[in-house]
C-alpha cells in the first residue's frame, strides 16, 4: 500500500519547483531505480497531491509499509506478494530523499553511501578500513557481534561527545541502564523494545538485566503490570522466541 490522497487540499509546490517539459522521456536503460527516482520527481513536480507532502507527512506510511512487508514474510508470501510490498516501502525511502534533495540536504544515493559506509565500517571481519575484501576466516559470531557493538559505541562517542570535565559514563548497572533505554527507538513497539533491551543487556552479566522475579500474574497496578510483561519478554528471549511476533499471531487467530 503507498500514500493515499486524502479530501484536504494542501499547498501547491509550484512556486518551489520548476515546471519540467510535459513532454520529458524518462531515463533511458534498464536501472528501475533511476526510473524510480524519476517518476517520484515528476509526480512531486505535476501531482497537486504528492506535490504537498512532508516527511511529518509520510510517517504513517512509512510504519504502515514496513509492517505489511513483515505480513508477507509472516504469511510464507517470499515471491510476488514480498516483491510488492518491499517496492512500497522503497517507495517511502525514495520519496522522503527526494524531499531532502529538494531542500538541498541528501538523496537517495546519500542515502546509500551512508548504509554502505557503515556496513564497511562494522564489519572489519570482511572488509578493510578503505573498503577493501579482507575476509577473517576465523571469526565467530560472537566476535562479530562485540565488534559491532564496539564501534557502534565508539561512533556515538565521536557523534555526541561529552562536555569538557563530564564525569565518564556510567556502567550499565550502575545507571547505564537508562543510556541503553534511551539508544532504542522512540517509536517502536514497546513489546520490541523491551526485547530489544534484554538483547543488548544480555551481552552483559546477568546481574545487568533488572531483577523481575518479584513479578507476579496479580498485578496491583500498572507498575507491576509493566515488570510482569518485562519478566514474559526475557523468559521469551531467552528461548529464543518473538514477543511481539507471538502476540500478533496470537491476535491474528482472535480475528
């Protein structure tokens, strides 16, 4: 599914873009994706409805792609129905750089060299410092995973670096715990969240991981209610299972 007009009327673009030739061909060749990024450029040029969108905008859509790519997979839909809703989603990510070419900030192959960059980057099992095919033969998952997780922290300490004389951070049991929290996405599901920090902590000793053996089905109120379902999506990690997955199913067959 892509963004549907609604009945609102929004401001027209046209005194932000340049009218192109009506007549204009698009790209010559077979690369679908500079014929992608052509079309999303016509349609924010000559569709009264595209022409207004936003990043705040497309929000909805974005969330609304993602999880329906997650419906085909869950559903053993991997071929045609997959294909489509994928090309939805790289739909969004299209749209919203084209949006911030237009505001002279990145575009899609922004977009890209970032993800490569950042692959290259952390993973130094295969590739060297420039890029370069350097394959580790020996490393385990295990190690790949602390590399990861290494220069992952180190890239955040170079992005938001401590103030001048600011006190080292705190160790993850001793108030880390609230830098660890704040690192996940706002915006996920808290079931995903939750799992999402018990995979992070679960790197660290145990006695990381905050203690939810007081939790109880009864909860009294919503605070024990909370450390209940904290206490269901450790259990769950540790089998190695999906909370938010096991409850979507478990809705689905409700329905």
């Amino acid at each position: 599914m892509s963004p549907r007009p609604s009945d609102q009327s929004g401001p027209t673009r046209s005194d932000q873009l340049e009218p192109s030739d009506q007549s204009e061909p698009g790209p010559a060749g077979e690369d679908q994706i500079a014929l992608l990024r052509w079309v999303i450029a016509r349609l924010r040029e000559h569709c009264p409805w595209t022409s207004q969108l936003t990043h705040e905008d497309l929000t909805e859509y974005l969330v609304e792609e993602a999880y329906e790519v997650l419906e085909e997979i869950e559903a053993g839909s991997l071929d045609e129905g997959l294909r489509k809703e994928m090309g939805d989603l790289l739909f969004q990510i299209a749209l919203h750089s084209q949006l911030a070419q237009e505001r002279g900030s990145f575009d899609l192959d922004g977009v890209a060299q970032a993800i490569t960059a950042k692959l290259v980057r952390r993973s130094p099992h295969v590739f060297t410092a420039e890029g370069r095919l350097d394959v580790d033969p020996h490393a385990s998952i295990e190690q790949v995973e602390a590399a990861w997780t290494r220069i992952k922290a180190e890239e955040k300490a170079l992005e938001d670096p401590a103030p001048a004389g600011a006190a080292p951070a705190a160790p993850v049991d001793d108030g880390g715990l609230s830098a660890v929290v704040g690192s996940l996405p706002a915006h996920l599901p808290a079931l995903a969240r939750a799992a999402k920090l018990i995979d992070r902590l679960g790197r660290e000793p145990d006695e990381h991981l905050p203690n939810s053996e007081s939790a109880t089905l009864a909860a009294a109120d919503e605070a024990e209610l909370g450390e209940l379902l904290f206490a269901v999506v450790r259990t769950a990690r540790a089998n190695g299972q999906d909370p938010e997955r096991a409850l979507r199913s478990h809705l689905n067959r409700m329905a």
